[in-house]
C-alpha cells in the first residue's frame, strides 16, 4: 500500500490499495479517541473521498487495538467550557453523518477492537460491519450527561429493532461482537488478527463490479438512512449541544479528566 495524497491531519491517514482506500484512525496510543484534530479531519475526509475519481470503495478501521475508544475526556471538557468550539464541533459532527451517509462508494468497516462513542457511529453509518470477536460496540453518551447525536440512536432504529436501539442508547451498556451481529449492527464476526484481511477482501470484491451500478444502488439503499439522517440530526444536535451545560456533565468530566490526568494516556470510555 502507498499514502495517499488527502489533506487531512496525521491522525487520519489513507493508504492506496488498487481502487480501495484504507482509512485508519491514528492515534493508537490514545486508543484512537477523538480530539478536536481527528474531529475535524473526519469531517474533511469523506468529501475528499468522494472527489476522487480512482476509488471504488472505503475501508475505515483503528490503529493499534482500538477502533476508536470514545471521546478523549479532555476535549469532552473543552467543548464544555467553551460555546464557539463546541458549535463548530457540532457542526463537523453534523458532516461527518451526512458525508457518510451520502458518500457515493461503499464504506466498509474493519472494527478490529473496540467502537465507543464516535467510534460507534462511524460503524453504524458503514454500510458493511466486519467486526473482531473480543471488540464491543458501545454508546455511553447519556451514562456522562449529553445526547448522543452523531449517528448511533439517529441510525440504529433501520438497523435493529427500535426497543433494541432504545435499550443501547438510554444504558450505554456495551454491545459484544456476538451480539451486535444477532442484533444486525454488523455483518459478521472474525477472529482477531482477520478482521481487516475481510474488510478489504470484500471491499476489493465491491471495486471489481461495475462502478455505476454499484454507487447507484447504495444511494438507492441509503435514501431510507439519509431520510432518518435529515428528520432527526438538527433536534440531535440541538439537544447535544444544551448538554454539554447539564451540571451531571460538569460532575462527571471533572472526575474523568482528573481520572484521566493521573492514569496518563487516554484510557477506554
């Protein structure tokens, strides 16, 4: 593989493989946890994707032995304490679900460990799941005080069932591999050291067939998830961006970040 020339931030870097691009989040030794940086990198990515005429599909996954392990607690705490950041995050938010979402190649997702958080919805907005047998899916949002509004309980209602969405999104309880393929949140389940092997096996399988029909018929399918994506992503964001002022907030990322400061890197949310 060679790196392929997108702007974007060294947290994000995109490798050549024939006409798939292999998208990893890097920050390894944060678990990949997203900061302000990998935020809006991701925001810039998929309109770069899109723009390039060589690609027939995407594959997304972590660095090291994490997918992307949630927010990191002290970016959680900037966006807290400061309006101006938190819109524009909110605003990168809100073009990372709709670039997804309306991306014209298919995205397939290598889930080589654990998805938390942000890292949650990037699986749910991919529109093929491999995912490694020892990783969990996990939104815990509402467990620290904000709405979750950037694609998981936007989504997961066309994915599962909605009692099942509800259960997820209201507890933040983790989801084991097993289980997210019985509940329909992923295709399929590896073992560890396979799981991006069959991502891309599978992505090169989709960039062998015709381009057109290929693009025509995922927007076919994604009409139904841009349609929920567009009904709910305003009041979401709206009602995310209210909680970052909820005093349980406040409570909760003093003692994460004082937690965080004294454990050193980034641990798992």
């Amino acid at each position: 593989m060679t790196t392929h020339p997108y702007n974007l931030p060294d947290e994000i870097k995109v490798e050549t493989d024939g006409n798939v691009r292999l998208v990893t989040l890097n920050r390894p030794d944060h678990l990949n946890a997203t900061n302000h940086v990998l935020h809006q990198g991701l925001a810039e990515l998929w309109p770069q994707i899109d723009a390039d005429d060589e690609a027939r599909a995407v594959v997304i996954t972590g660095s090291g032995r994490a997918f992307s392990a949630g927010g990191d607690f002290s970016y959680i705490d900037e966006l807290a304490r400061d309006p101006a950041l938190r819109l524009e995050s909110l605003t990168h938010g809100r073009q990372i679900v709709t670039g997804m979402v309306g991306c014209r190649l298919p995205i397939v997702a290598a889930v080589n460990g654990p998805a938390v958080g942000l890292g949650c919805s990037l699986v749910a907005l991919s529109d093929i799941s491999y995912m490694a047998e020892s990783a969990h899916l996990a939104d815990p949002h509402v467990l620290v005080g904000l709405v979750a509004a950037d694609g998981g309980p936007v989504v997961w209602p066309l994915l599962t069932s909605l009692q099942l969405a509800k259960e997820y999104a209201l507890t933040g309880d983790r989801i084991p591999a097993l289980r997210a393929a019985e509940m329909g949140l992923v295709n399929h389940v590896c073992a560890d050291g396979e799981v991006l092997e069959q991502a891309l096996g599978c992505a090169h399988r989709i960039a062998k067939l015709p381009r057109q029909t290929v693009q025509d018929t995922k927007r076919i399918l994604n009409i139904h998830m841009e349609r929920a994506v567009l009904s709910a992503i305003d009041f979401a964001l709206a009602a995310e961006y209210r909680s970052f002022d909820s005093p349980e907030l406040r409570a909760n990322i003093d003692r994460l970040v004082q937690g965080e400061t004294s454990r050193g890197p980034k641990g798992e949310t």
